[in-house]
C-alpha cells in the first residue's frame, strides 16, 4: 500500500515537472488577471538580466514597475492596477525594444535588439560610468595652490578632500552627474572660447547658479572648470566608459515566480493570549461612579482573581 501511494505520488510530481517543461519551450507564460508576463529575446536568443519595464498614467499617479528576466528570458509583474500599460525591455548591449500598449492578464513578448555598436550600447550605460570618466588631479598637485598656480583651491589640502567634493558634497549632492544632458555641453553654450568658459555659463545659469558656482570655489572654479570641460570634450569625441556594466543575476529566492514550483505554505505560530489589565483608579479599589465605570471595574476584578465574569 504504501509503495503504491509513494508510486502515485511520483507520477504526479513527474508530471508537474513536464508540464512546466513543456511550458517553458512552447514559449507560454501563465499569468493572473493582475499579471503581466512573457519572453525577451533578441537575435541573439533568449535575454538574460533584462529590465522589463511597465509604465501607465490612467492611475491618480504615474505608476511604474519593473522587473528583471530570469535565466530563460521570461518575467512576470505581478500585482498591476486596472489599467492600461506602456511595456518595453531595456538591457545592458541592447536598444530598447518596441514600446507595446496592453492591459494585465496578458503574455505579452518583446523584442529588443542587439546594439549595432558600443556606443548605441553605452547610450544606456548608468550615469556613474559615465562620469567615472571625469580626470582627478594628481596626489602631488595638493595642497592647492590657487589661481596664480595649478588652480585649485589651497583651502583643499588632499587628493581626498578633490574626491569628497566631486562624488558627494557638491554637484551630486543636489543632482546627477553623468547621465545625458550633464555630459554633454548644451547648443546655446557652444559658442565660447573654452570648454571651460562653457561650463562656467552653464553652472551660472538657472536658480541655483549661485549655489553651483559655490560648489566650483570650493575645489577652484579655474581647475574645476577646465576638468568638467575636458571631460565633456572627450566624450564628444567618442570616447567611452573602459567597463561596460554586468547585467543583474539575482540568487534564486529573488527571481521571479514565473518558473518556480509552488513552496508548502507555513503555518504562522500565535503567540500565547495575555489578558492585559490597564491601571487606572478603579484597580486600586476607588469606586465607580459611573455604570460604565462600575462595569469596567468588574470585569477587571474577575480577570485579577482567575473567576468568570458570566458566573457573577
């Protein structure tokens, strides 16, 4: 008997497993009415670490979830509001693919393809290696020596201090640093002498011109300035980020249920029931006044003295 049930059990087990098999390369994914799921593949094949993206604006607030494709290219949003969807896939060597319009309770597949280069590529890179591109001076240019030397301010007396300004207590304290439009010089600046009087314009420009141009007398708006120039030049010359950004691989507990055999539910332990009693006048042996207050009071005194307030 107990070998035929543990026979039965197999069988079922089995086909569990082929049904998601065959699932998986008949190319479905199952999803809820609150769901969206599907494919990213390229020319390539099936993407990996893909960011699947769903964007709508018929919500009170503009909403957006993402998520990330597992191993076989699939991924599932879970959890959606009614409503319509803006869906499109964006990864690391790719161009965003076709930007779809659905509701939830779909599959929908998407297409993106591979980058025609590294640039096209690098056009999504994350802003920070982009701007890790930005030139450091050199540890024996410190102390500053100010205008009349190499251009930094002699208030900064280390290479460090340089750093501590440039990636935290300055530009990036407010803003980023590295994405499109801030490594890039903007057409109504192209027209001065420099790199860096272009620069020095830009930062003046705007309600917080004055506070930019503080952050640049800090480090020494001469050094700084001539910095952030060559760093938007080179750029312009195509130079590009020397790493390009690994693509996300979360452990398994972290990846998406699209694939994942359901887990036995936990029973949740309740903790043992405590009757509180608050302390107030009453407790103390003052009487009620009021009937409320009397009723309070003897329901209290039973609990205190282990006897059932019904049997009074």
């Amino acid at each position: 008997m107990r070998t035929a049930g543990f026979l039965f059990f197999l069988s079922v087990v089995a086909a569990v497993i082929a049904g998601s098999l065959a699932a998986q390369q008949s190319g479905t994914v199952k999803v809820k009415s609150d769901e969206l799921g599907g494919i990213v593949s390229s020319a390539s094949g099936v993407e990996a670490g893909v960011w699947v993206i769903a964007e709508t604006t018929d919500l009170p607030t503009r909403y957006i979830k993402e998520v990330v494709t597992n191993d076989q290219g699939r991924y599932l949003i879970p959890s959606l509001p009614a409503a319509t969807y803006t869906v499109w896939a964006r990864g690391y060597g790719l161009v965003d693919s076709p930007k779809l319009q659905t509701r939830p309770g779909k599959q929908v597949d998407l297409k993106p393809s591979v980058a025609p280069d590294k640039k096209a590529a690098a056009q999504y890179y994350p802003a920070n290696y982009w701007y890790s591109m930005l030139a450091i001076p050199k540890e024996n240019e410190f102390p500053g020596t100010g205008p009349s030397g190499n251009g930094i301010s002699p208030n900064i007396k280390t290479q460090g201090q340089w750093l501590h300004l440039v990636k935290t207590d300055s530009c990036e304290s407010c803003h980023q640093l590295g994405n499109q439009y801030t490594r890039t010089i903007p057409e109504m600046f192209s027209n001065f002498d420099s790199p860096a009087k272009a620069w020095m314009r830009r930062v003046q420009s705007g309600q917080a011109g004055r506070a930019m141009v503080g952050g640049l007398n800090q480090l020494g708006p001469d050094r700084a300035t001539a910095e952030f120039g060559d760093w938007t030049t080179r750029i312009a010359h195509g130079e590009l980020p020397a790493e390009a950004p690994p693509r996300r691989r979360f452990p398994e507990e972290y990846r998406s249920e699209v694939d994942r055999a359901p887990r036995p539910r936990r029973r949740r332990r309740r903790p043992p029931r405590v009757h509180r009693i608050p302390l107030c006048c009453s407790c103390a042996g003052v009487r009620a006044r009021a009937p409320s207050d009397r009723a309070r009071y003897r329901r209290r005194t039973f609990l205190r003295s282990g006897r059932s307030a019904s049997k009074r």
